[in-house]
C-alpha cells in the first residue's frame, strides 16, 4: 500500500493509504490516472464496492464532481437517465 500526507481544508493533515497501480492503462492505451466510481452489486471482486476499471482524463465522463465513469458505465448512467425521465 502507498501513503500519502495530505492537507485538510481545516489546515490539519492525514495519512491517506491505498494500493498504488504505478502502471495502470486505460482500455485506449493512455496512462490511466482514474478509477471508475460506478457501484457494483454486492460480491463484487473489489473490495470498494465499484467498477474501479483504470480511465485515463479523456476518457472519463463525470456524472458529478470527483465521480467518474468507464466508457461502458457512462453509457448505463446515460440509459439509465433516459428510463427515469
């Protein structure tokens, strides 16, 4: 697991730890700096409960801020919108 100091908005700090993925891809080939957030049914293989499929900036879509969406999920948010209106 990686650690990582950060900054609180009250000027305090934490440590935030978590597996670091140095060389992780989106599926387009680009350096992947995102998890998707999409939730998953309960038994899923990760253990936060979501997609956590690698995106790169270009291919994310953000539903809503610090929330991002895999190709594929974007794609199930948007029919999902459209089933609700």
């Amino acid at each position: 697991m990686a650690c990582e100091r950060v900054t609180l908005p009250n000027g305090a700090s934490a440590i935030v730890c978590g597996p670091r993925r140095p060389h992780q891809r989106c599926r387009c080939g680009r350096r992947a700096t995102l998890l998707c957030d999409w939730k998953m049914v309960e038994g899923t293989v990760h253990s936060s409960g979501t997609c956590s499929e690698p995106i790169c900036d270009r291919c994310t879509a953000s539903p809503a801020p610090n929330k991002d969406l895999c190709p594929a999920h974007a794609e199930a948010f948007t029919e999902w919108k459209a089933q609700r209106a």
